[in-house]
C-alpha cells in the first residue's frame, strides 16, 4: 500500500488546493482522469499586529527605473567682438631739403651770387654775381644787412689763414695772388698792407680779402 505524506501552511487558500489536488487524485486512480499536478501559490509572511497575526500584502512591482535626465543645456556667452586698434599716426612730414654749401660752407645767396648756382672750378666757392661789390659779399656773407658795417669776427685773421692754406698747399691759388688781393683791397680803401701778416692789424679788410680770394 502506498502512502502521501504532504506538509503544508495551515491556510484556507492552501488547503484548499491540497483537498482539490486529492481529489483529483482520487479519480485518476480510478481511471477517471490524469494524475493533476499539486500547484500551491506562495504565502507572504505574516505580521504581528496585537496577538494576531496578518499576511502582509505583496509588495508592489517595482517600476522601470526612469531614464536619465539628459544633460542641462549651457547658454554659451556671446562672442566678444575684435577689439578696435587705435587709429594709425599720421604720417610724419617730409624732411626739409638738405641746403647745398660751398667749399667755404656757405649757402647759395642770390643777392651775391650768380642766378645759375655754380661754383668756381678753382676753389669750390659759389660764383658770385657780376657787378657786386667786394664790401657786399662780405656783407651778406657776415650776416649782415648790406647798409650795416660788418661786425669782426673773433681772430679772423687766422680763420683767413686757415681756409686759403689747403688752396696755396694744393697750388689753386700762390701766395704772390694772396698779397696782390690784399694790397688792391688795401688800396681801395686808402690804406697800406704791405705783407700779408699786416693783414692781422686790418680785421676791417678781412671779409673783403677773402671775397676776393675765394669768389
């Protein structure tokens, strides 16, 4: 003889299925139908509350985790602008026109020289105008109007000496054409330098002597 020995929770829904499960069993053994299968559903835990004792209720589905927020979009700041550069500095003024001197470092003067701006082969010095006077010439080469008296010039003996010594050096001019200028200049004005060391105690005659040498 064959024996069932089934353990099972003292629940009505439990046992329930149990008593239908043996008696389907009962009519399988009698060929009245297929053996059925014993299928019992789970039973939550119970709960104390106050001596009794309550089934809990089955938890709830857990709902599909949301899907992530996606990322907070960032205003980019506007694009700063190039910066203007300063405006750029005028163009500086040409330079003034290098002023052309002689061999005696003087510029040209029309009111003693010749209108064509040349100068003597012989010395290097402008060429001075047709008809001015020797007193003129060294008037406007002082710097001073052609009515004043030309100031002297400190020693300018030796600023004669120095001047006409690299020409007699070179052979333009001798020292015979060096004492014959300055006794004409001297005779010219009543006077007589007879060496052309004299010339030192006549500084008035200078500016003339050397117009005549160097013009």
């Amino acid at each position: 003889m064959k024996e069932i020995s089934i353990k099972v929770p003292m629940e009505e829904n439990v046992l329930r299925g149990t008593a239908e499960y043996f008696k389907g069993l009962a009519d399988a053994m009698a060929g009245e139908t297929e053996a059925p299968t014993l299928v019992l559903e789970p039973v939550p835990p119970a709960v104390e509350t106050g001596g009794a004792v309550e089934t809990a209720p089955p938890a709830p589905p857990v709902a599909d985790a949301a899907p992530p927020a996606p990322p907070a979009e960032v205003d980019s700041p506007p694009a700063t602008p190039p910066e203007v550069g300063a405006p750029p500095a005028p163009p500086a003024p040409p330079a003034p026109p290098a002023v052309e001197l002689d061999s005696r470092d003087f510029p040209w003067d029309e009111r003693i020289h010749s209108a064509g701006k040349t100068k003597l082969a012989k010395t290097g010095a402008w060429k001075c105008k047709r008809g001015v006077s020797l007193q003129a010439i060294a008037e406007v080469e002082n710097g001073t109007p052609p009515a004043a008296v030309a100031p002297v010039s400190v020693d300018p003996y030796t600023s004669l000496m120095q001047k006409i010594t690299p020409l007699i050096n070179a052979g333009t001019i001798t020292v015979k054409d060096v004492l014959a200028s300055i006794q004409n200049v001297a005779a010219l004005h009543g006077k007589t330098v007879p060496a052309i060391v004299a010339l030192a105690n006549h500084p008035e005659l200078i500016p003339l002597v050397e117009a005549d040498l160097l013009c």
